[in-house]
C-alpha cells in the first residue's frame, strides 16, 4: 500500500522525528545548546519551544561536560533524553562523560546502569567554517565499546532513525552531516522508524564497491553515475550504522563486485575506512580481485578557503579514479 | 513518617549507638581491607575513607531509602552507610559474581542500583554531572527525591565542578553536594591548587546554600545534612556542605605519603569521628569499654562471614567476558 508522498527537507524530517517522540513518550527531552528560544543552531528545532515548552525542549548553558552528564544521569534514572551537541568538534568537552559515563556505567555496575541516551550531533565539512567547526570524528567515536553510532544519510534515515534509536537501551549516537539539511526530496506521509542495523545499498551494481556512510554518501553517488558513463557499474552501499558495522552487507558487496573503494571524510590515518579496510582483508580477501582502496579526508585542519576546502575533502573524480584504479 | 521524623521519636542514645555501630563498621571493613590487599588477596587501587567516616554516616542519616547517592572512588563507607550488604561489597573486592557490581568495578565502582546508589565513579568531577541529571530526572516527575552527590576537594578545580554547579542552581535542581575537603588531591594540598580555600564561599558564589561543617563530628554532620535535605525537599534548591574532614591513611596503597607531615596527621588522629563519638557517649554513661569491644568483635565476626563468602564465591567465566557491554535486549 503506497502512501502519499510529501516534499521534505532532511531538517524538516529530523524535526518531525524530534515531534513524533516529544508526542510518543512522555519521557523524552530535548536538552542542549539554543536548542529552545533560537530554534536550533540549524534551526532544526525551530518551534518546539512553543509546542513543548521550555521543560522539554530545555536550552543548556555553554557546559558541554555538564549537559552530556545530565543527559546520561536523566537517562540513568528512566528518563529518555535527546542531548544535541553543535558541532562534533564540540563534543570533545564532553567526551569524559561520553566514554567514561555513558560507554562504561552498563559494565562497571555489572549490569545494572544502563544507559538509554541519545546524542546528536553535526559532523563534517563544507561550509568553510574552517579548524574547528568542521572534522568528520565519528571514526573516533566508533572504537568506543558501549555506544552505537549513526550516520543518518537520507531524509528516510533522518525521519526514522531517532525513534529506533530511543528505544535502544544503550547510548546511540547519531551524526548528521552539516552539508544535509537543507537536502531535499520527497518522503511518504507516513514515513516512521527504521532499523538501525543494517546497512543499505544504494545503488546496485557488479563491478566496484564503494562503501561510504554520512556526508559522502551523495558523493560517491555522483562517483557511480560518471563510472557507469565509462561503462563501469558500481555498487554504493551506504554504512548507515557505523557500530555495530554490518558486516556481512560489506562482504556481501564485495563477494559479488570483487573490488572495494572505501569514501570516508575522516582523516584516512586510524579511520574508519582503515577499519572497514581490515574487516574486508579478514572477511572476504580471497574474494577480492585488486587491493582495497580509500578516499579519506586529506591530513590536515580544515582550512577555511574553499578551494583548500573542497582539495581537502572526498571528490567524486577521485572516488571514480581509484574506482578505475580498482577495477584495472 | 519520614525517616528524620522516626529518628526523634526514638531515643537519642540508641541513636547515638547506631552512629557509633554504622562508623564502627566503616572502620573495620576497612581496617580488614588493608590485610587483605596486603595478603594478595584483593588487588587495583583501594582508597580507604579511615577518618572519614562520620561524614558518610551523618549525611545518610538525612537521607530515604527513594533518594540517590552518587559516589567518588573512596566510596566504601557511603556505600556500607547505604546499607549495601557485606557480602556484596566484599564479594566486589574479590572482584566475584557475588559482588555488587558482579565484580566488573572492584574497590572503585561500587553500584548498587536498587538501593539508589549510582557509583563508585573513579574520574574526579565526573560523578556530578549525573548527579545533576538524576536530579533533573526527579524534577520532572515531581517526586520529591534528592540527590546527594560526594566528591572531594579535588574536584573543586575541575570544570566540570563549576558547570554543575551553575546548572544545579540555574535549574533548581534538589541536590545535596557533600564536598568532603580532606585537605589533599591526592598528594596536593588544598592551598597548592586554590587560589581561594574557602569551598563553601566559592559554591555560594553560584547562588546556593553553602556552609562547612565539622566533617569530624557525626553530629554536626547529620544536623547539617538534614537541615539541608529538609531546605531541598521544601524547594530550597540544591544545598552545598562543606565537610572538612582529613583521611588518616594514604591516598591509596601505593602511597608513601611524602607531602604530608607524620605530626599533622597525628593532630588530626586527635580527632578521630569514633573516639569522639564515643567519648561523648561514655561520658553521658551511654557506652563502657566493654560495649564497644563487643560491638568490635561483632563486626568483625560479621566481615569475616563476608569474606569466607567472597572467597568462596563463584568467578565469572572468561566465557563471559564481553557481558555488560550492551544490554541483554539491544536492538
């Protein structure tokens, strides 16, 4: 049964999935930064205030370490809170209580204290917004036992992974790309909760995989499109869940293509392309035709102008190139 | 009939007595731990509260069984004052499946959450932004619970002390902070890290009720500690005490002890929260040598059974090792 389909934006999605749990679950808040009065530094929650009121949709002090805590102790003694986090580079200040806190209290209580806490945050470059307003660390976050992390990348997952997300008992987080939310498209009227699992394939095809996740995903798209003019057909499959990884999705591609070209905007040293990279050596090396290749983010702080900027960053002309490189 | 109400309503020797026997148990356990670190049989880094004890037992004597603790690593003695079972406290020094924490924390990590007692939390300043989120939790649905979170001096200099500070008195949030300024970060003294000493004077400047108290004196501890869970529960906001109270071991088992006078530690051994109490006991004919000897052996007894347990207690099977990682029903 189809429903009806209505034009969206990725932040309008991510504000009816903030509506739908405030409506749902009596438990949830949204707590952090300008989240309430100012609407949201990408006006993501821009009149929730007026719906929910200022208990619910809670405006935080400059305390990144303070409200991340809460966030955890709430969530601790049965709330469901949503923190939301300005930008990644941000959340360094609450990192203590991120890994120390909310990835280790279900293990260091034995069992006792879990931890049902989602964060959201923007990651990502694009912007010139410059060295600290613009890095791609979900990588980081993803070697931390405990936690799960999302990388919403569609207006579907950006409507239907928060509510998934919220009734997880453990803490997730998800990292919308900053370069997203003004995406537009159409969704169902009743688009809803989607798994928070699996990861999806976006564009099948049987001759090169390229694997990539968040921001890079439109990226690696337009890659597929100008191989396929070359007559190169490319698989894209899209992360979604970058832990737990899905792995059998990513040696499933590769069992069938033979060849894997990893786009990830984090910094290529420690990545998680490098992660992904190993999994598929382990995994499915007597399946792979040419050695596995990455297109990372290049090594060094964001510079602000906007053509050091986009160098800086993954391009489609050099995921197709090391996709041809793959392919031979 | 609140607990502080049931407590006037009885005498105020037997009172008094169950003071003594609740510091006394501290004491003992502790005493018991220092043997048994030194016999290889419990291990990680212990951090004994000895000296301290009043200040445990006088703040949980304001507290219901529906309120919450949050706790530092130095937490045998808020966690035993709780009323967390021998056994399971034991049990978690063995690092057993007996113990409170199934063993995964050890001497730091004690959780015992069906008793309101959320750690055992070994980063200092780290335990008090969940204090102020248990809190806020409580707040929300209006149920009347407070909050009593411990940390030292220590943690007076990290940020993540002045933010919650900020946000407990922004939010009105019922939170009972115990700093317990036993005059050391570890080997730092109070006046080597602070440009200002004065705790309470600082933790007012953020618009709450803040004083210090005797940290030495069971009684003052309590008189304050209720006057203050009464102020919260009446919507006072959160309340600040500052405990002065001195640790008569070393910061844990590993520390010589070079930054600190023998001399001042015995000054503060003048003042011993059990001797007093006692002393003023005695002197009011409430207690005899033979009473408190009684009560020694008692307890001993009593921590014997537990560790004869924790010996005996199952180890988890390496098997087991990735348990509590993720609960059990995540997606």
């Amino acid at each position: 049964m189809s429903s009806e389909m209505v034009k969206t934006t990725y932040r309008e999605a991510m504000r009816a999935a903030l509506r739908e749990a405030l409506q749902r679950d009596h438990r949830v808040f949204l707590m952090g930064e300008d989240v309430g009065r100012y609407g949201g530094c990408f006006a993501v929650s821009l009149g929730l205030l007026e719906e929910f009121g200022p208990e619910r949709i809670r405006d935080t002090p400059l305390s990144e370490s303070a409200f991340v805590g809460a966030g955890i102790g709430a969530a601790m003694a049965g709330m469901r809170p949503i923190v939301e986090i300005m930008t990644v580079n941000f959340s360094l200040l609450a990192l203590d209580q991120i890994m120390n806190n909310a990835a280790t209290l279900l293990h260091m209580s034995g069992g006792q204290c879990n931890v049902p806490l989602v964060i959201r945050m923007t990651t990502g470059a694009g912007r010139q917004v410059a060295a600290q307003h613009s890095h791609s660390l979900e990588g980081w976050y993803t070697h931390i036992p405990g936690i799960k992390v999302l990388a919403p990348a569609t207006l579907a997952d950006a409507r239907g992974m928060l509510w998934t997300a919220l009734q997880d008992p453990d803490p997730v987080l998800i990292f919308e790309h900053g370069s997203l939310y003004n995406m537009s498209g159409a969704l169902p009227a009743d688009a809803g909760a989607v798994d928070i699992r699996s990861a999806a394939v976006r564009r099948p095809g049987t001759d090169v995989s390229l694997i990539t996740y968040g921001g890079t995903l439109g990226t690696a798209l337009a890659a597929a499109d100008a191989l396929a003019t070359d007559g190169v057909d490319a698989e894209v499959i899209d992360l979604r869940s970058l832990r737990p990884l899905d792995d059998k999705a990513i040696t499933g591609s590769v069992a069938k293509t033979h060849r894997a070209v990893i786009v990830d905007e984090g910094w290529r040293t420690g990545s998680l392309a490098a992660e992904v990279s190993a999994r598929i050596m382990e995994q499915a090396f007597w399946d792979l035709d040419a050695p596995v290749e990455r297109v990372c983010g290049a090594e060094v702080p964001m510079p602000y102008p906007r053509h050091l900027e986009q160098a800086a960053l993954p391009q489609a002309d050099a995921i197709a190139a090391a996709a041809r490189r793959a392919v031979g | 009939m609140s607990r502080t109400a049931t407590k006037v309503a009885r005498s105020a020797a037997a009172h008094r007595r169950d003071l003594l026997r609740q510091m006394l148990l501290i004491r003992t356990f502790e005493d018991k731990c220092v043997e048994l670190y030194s016999a290889g049989e419990i291990h990680g880094f212990v951090h004994l509260y000895i000296g301290e004890e009043a200040v445990a037992t006088g703040v949980n004597q304001a507290l219901t069984a529906d309120d919450n603790i949050v706790s530092t690593y130095r937490e045998h003695g808020h966690a035993l004052a709780r009323g967390l079972p021998l056994d399971s406290v034991m049990g978690e020094m063995y690092g057993k499946t007996t113990g409170c924490s199934h063993g995964r924390g050890g001497s730091m990590h004690l959780f015992d959450v069906s008793r309101r007692f959320y750690g055992g939390n070994a980063i200092v300043g780290g335990g008090l932004p969940l204090a102020i989120g248990i809190a806020l939790a409580d707040k929300l649905r209006a149920n009347g619970g407070v909050t009593a979170c411990f940390f030292g001096d220590g943690a007076v200099a990290e940020g993540e002390f002045h933010e919650c500070m900020n946000l407990a008195a922004l939010w009105d949030l019922p939170v009972l902070f115990c700093c317990e300024n036993n005059l050391y970060a570890m080997g730092t003294a109070l006046e080597r890290a602070h440009a200002q000493t004065d705790l309470a004077l600082r933790a007012g400047s953020y618009g709450m009720a803040a004083w210090p108290v005797d940290g030495m004196d069971v009684l003052a501890v309590e008189h304050a500690a209720c006057s203050a869970v009464e102020a919260i529960r009446a919507g006072g906001g959160p309340h600040f005490l500052e405990l002065r109270t001195y640790r008569f071991r070393a910061h844990s088992m590993y520390d010589p002890e070079l930054y600190r006078d023998k001399g001042e530690v015995e000054e503060w051994k003048k003042r011993d929260p059990i001797d007093q109490l006692a002393a003023t006991m005695r002197n009011g004919g409430e207690l005899t040598d033979a009473d408190l000897e009684a009560a020694r052996g008692e307890l001993t007894r009593e921590i014997d059974e537990a560790i004869a347990a924790a010996r005996a207690a199952p180890a988890e099977p390496v098997e087991d090792l990735t348990r509590f990682v993720y609960s059990p029903e995540s997606s």
